[in-house]
C-alpha cells in the first residue's frame, strides 16, 4: 500500500493538513493536488498546513498555497513549520534579549533596543525609549514611550511612577493630555497594555499576571 503523504483533520475551525516531511517535495505536491479535488465542499472552509520538519521556502509555500486554494471553497489561513532559518532564529533571538539600561533619558536623548528594556533611572520630559518588546522603567516615567515599535500589540509599558506625555504600544498611540481618572489616582507602579478595541489601557502591576499571563515563565508566586 502506497504511503499517504498527507492526513487531513477536521476541527471547528477548519480542516488542518498534516503534510508529511520525508518525502520529495513533488510528491507532496501532486498529492496535496489529488487531495484537495476529491470530494465536494459547501460554503468556505479554512485550512491550517502543517509542514512539520520541511522547511519551505516562501515561494514554495506560496505554491502550496495556490494549490489548496484552486480548488474548492479552501482559503488557507496558515502555515505552521516546527523549522525556521538562521536568519529567523537571530531575529527571534534579538526581539527576546533584555537590556538593562542605568541612568537617566535625558530631555532630547533617544534609546533603542531590540528587546525588552529595564531603565534603572528616570525618563525625563522629551525623552524618548523605543523597544521591541516590553519596557519597564524603575524610576519616573515623564517624556515618551513606544514599546513593541515592530507591531508587537501584547507589549507592555510600566513605570514605578507613570506620567508619560505618549504612550505608544506596536501601531496604537495615546496623548497624555487628558489622563484616565485612573491614572490621576494611580501615578505609581501601573503599567500601560492594549486592551479591548485596540484601545490603551491602564492597570496596576499586581493585575499584570491576570492581563498578560505569558509575559513571564516563572512558575510561583501569589
């Protein structure tokens, strides 16, 4: 019996493909192409590929996409690989590194970084932090912020004492110039996230685990 090179799973959300990744990338081609015109679909169905341990290249994968979708009502909505290049692990690597910066953002200074950032110190009024990831200051927080400045919406932004004039999380931006009743009540230790409609929003730190329960790996604590 000839080796099936794809399994297809239902799920309520679609139909998953399990593509297999020992075999010639041909093979799984023409196979994906028998697959996909057998039987008869009604109304629109998403599809997830899961390449596995095959690595593709964007152009193969746009193949395989154009496969699935000539056929049928299939729209594939993703493509999953346990793989990734170099170049992706760098990137990954760079966007997860923690900076520790010590002193003050002056008025007119502005400080990069990839990652997340810890500021030992103030940020003063025309200071500026821009970051990847998450930003927590351990001081005043009185000039600008932008955390997940490559569209990283799950970002945070806290300070031990928060009166920012902006507050800019991935492609969101908030003017501080007509604060929240809560942060006027609350300038100390709170920490800024995207919320509900893509709007900005403000809570305590100890309501942090609760908003962003990935943010940490550390298993622990109350």
């Amino acid at each position: 019996m000839k080796k099936q090179f794809i399994h297809i799973k239902g799920t309520k959300d679609g139909l998953v493909l399990r593509l297999d990744d020992q075999c010639s990338y041909s093979e799984l081609v023409e196979e994906l192409e028998k697959k996909v015109t057998e039987g008869h679909l009604d109304g629109k169905i998403d599809v997830q590929l899961h390449l596995g341990k095959r690595y593709c290249t964007p152009e193969q994968k746009d193949q395989l996409t154009k496969v699935v979708e000539e056929h049928q009502k299939l729209c594939v909505k993703n493509i999953q690989s346990d793989v990734i290049t170099m170049e992706e692990s760098f990137k990954q690597f760079e966007t997860n590194r923690f900076e520790t910066y010590v002193g003050i953002v002056r008025s007119g200074q502005t400080l990069r970084v990839t990652g997340d950032i810890l500021v030992l110190g103030d940020v003063n009024p025309n200071g500026r932090i821009e970051a990847g990831g998450n930003v927590h200051i351990a001081g005043k927080l009185k000039g600008i912020v932008h955390a997940g400045v490559n569209g990283n919406d799950e970002a945070i932004v806290y300070a031990s004492h928060f009166e920012p004039t902006h507050v800019l999380i991935g492609n969101h931006v908030e003017v501080m110039t007509n604060e929240s009743q809560f942060i006027l009540d609350h300038t100390h230790q709170i920490f800024a996230y995207l919320g509900e409609n893509d709007i900005i929003a403000y809570d305590r730190i100890q309501e942090l685990r609760n908003i962003r329960p990935n943010l940490s790996t550390y298993k622990g604590g109350s």
